[in-house]
C-alpha cells in the first residue's frame, strides 16, 4: 500500500522531488519505491529524465486503477471520521441551568449509558443551532421556541429565599417587612417579571428602589450572594432547588410564588438515538 501511494504521488506531480515533498520523505526514498513497485510487477513504470518523469503504458494502465481507488478509500476514511465527530451529543443551555440544574444530574446519566459522550455547550446567547452543530437545547422562553421538535420541559415559580446565614431585621411573616430588609437586585439582561418590583406589586404593594439592597448582573452571583446572607433574593425553581435540598437557603413561609416562564427542550436532530435517550432522561429527571 505505501508504494501505491507513493506511485499515485508521483504520477500525479510528474517528478519524484514534488511527490517527496507531498509526502514528507526524501527523492531518494521515493526513487527506491517505485524501482522496488517495479521490480515486483515486473514493468517500467515511469521514463526518467532530469526535470520529470512521464508514465509508461504500463504506468497508465496501472495510475488508471489506482488513483480512483485511493480516492475512494481517502473519502471512506473521510465519512468515517466525519461520523466519529459526530458520535457526541452536543448540548447547549444557558450558564444558571447548566450549573444549578443539569450538571449535578449528568452522573446519573452516564452511569445509565457511559456509550453516549456529552459535548456540553454553556452559552447565555441564543445559538443557531444549525450552524453551531447543536443537537439537543434547553432553552427558557415566554412562547415556544420556533423549532421543530419541542418539549416543554420544566416551568419555572419565583418567590423570595434567605440564607440561614442572614441577619434579618424583622420577623419575616409579610411581604411588608421585606420594605425593611436588604433584597438583592438582578439587572441587566432580566425581563421585569422575574425582579422585585414585579414581585411587590403582583402583592399590592409599592416596590422599594433597587438603591435599597444589592444589584448583581447575573443570576448566580445573586444566588451566591444570598446564600452567603448577604440578602433575600428572588429566585425560582428548578435553578434553586439544589440549594434548599441542602439547606444553603429556605423559602419565606406563605409567601407569594409566580408562575414564570417554560424551559423548553429542542431536539434538533432526526433519527438519532443517543437524542431521543437524553431527551427522555430529561423529562423523566423534570419529574423528581
């Protein structure tokens, strides 16, 4: 085979200097296959002058069926790695669900079917699932994704938590002593629905200013920030559940919970199997 492919090189270059360079060897190395291919058909392959080399009929009879071949088998080799490359399940969801939600499970899964490798994408933006090669997505919306396999997977509810950690300033029994505490404040990318002011009025009360507790950008270093007592936040199952499992933080007893948004699943793939098993993994996990 390797003297194959040293001759396909050569007759393809016309000049034993090119097809070395192209094949990472030296000119005499390549001289010497092709004399020892020669010897052992029995036919001059190639007329060699100083600059070139040109094919004899029997040269091009044999380049004739050998190039085609080799071509194939470069494109079998092809397919194959291009299929090995895509053996892992690619999975995107946003930074908050990855950490709070799906990674603490994911050992659950790979115990159940170690045969399918993960590719975890942790991502805050809205991929196009196409042209980043996702296969499967978790995403948190208002209204369905506009995909073509979609599944609601889990709704989230909001309603205030605290850290054991706290100091609180009032006995916490209404959502009038919350005006007295400090409330950690979510801004930036966060639609209203999910803060503060949101939360007083749906219970007929005047929200307090965001000046009166802490601001954070991210969903998770608010959460970090509560359960180090540093205030009451706002937050919402399933994210925060791992956190009041272990007692990190305790909701606020008969207090007002909100029914926010979905987190859907996506299934961008057709005639996967290794996608249908996760997907069905998940939504048996929504259901603990």
């Amino acid at each position: 085979m390797p003297y194959l492919v040293t001759f396909e090189a050569a007759s393809r270059n016309s000049n034993f200097t090119r097809a070395a360079e192209e094949l990472g060897v030296t000119r005499v190395s390549v001289s010497r296959q092709i004399a020892d291919l020669e010897r052992e058909i029995g036919a001059q392959l190639f007329y060699r002058d100083h600059r070139k080399v040109t094919l004899t009929q029997a040269g091009r009879a044999l380049e004739a069926d050998v190039s085609p071949a080799l071509h194939q088998i470069a494109g079998a080799l092809r397919r194959v790695s291009e299929t090995a490359g895509d053996a892992r399940l690619t999975v995107t969801t946003t930074s908050a669900f990855a950490t709070y939600w799906l990674m603490p499970r994911l050992v659950d899964f790979s115990n159940l079917h170690p045969e399918i490798e993960l590719n975890l994408v942790v991502s805050d933006r809205m991929l196009d699932l196409r042209a980043e090669g996702v296969d499967i997505a978790i995403r948190y919306s208002k209204s369905p994704p506009n995909e073509r396999n979609v599944t609601k997977l889990l709704q989230e509810r909001i309603f205030p938590v605290v850290s054991p950690k706290y100091s609180a300033n009032t006995k916490l029994d209404s959502p009038q002593d919350l005006l007295k505490e400090n409330l950690l404040h979510l801004s930036g990318i966060y639609r209203p629905g999910a803060r503060w002011p949101n939360w007083f009025r749906a219970n007929g009360i005047s929200p307090p200013k965001e000046s009166s507790g802490g601001v954070l950008n991210t969903y998770i270093n608010m959460l970090q920030a509560a359960i180090e007592g540093q205030g009451i936040a706002l937050a919402g199952n399933p994210l925060v559940d791992p956190y009041l499992a272990d007692g990190s933080l305790y909701k606020l007893d008969g207090f007002l919970e909100l029914e926010r948004d979905h987190f859907y699943l996506i299934n961008a793939t057709v005639g996967r199997d290794d996608a249908v098993c996760f997907c069905d993994w998940l939504l048996k996990q929504s259901q603990k």
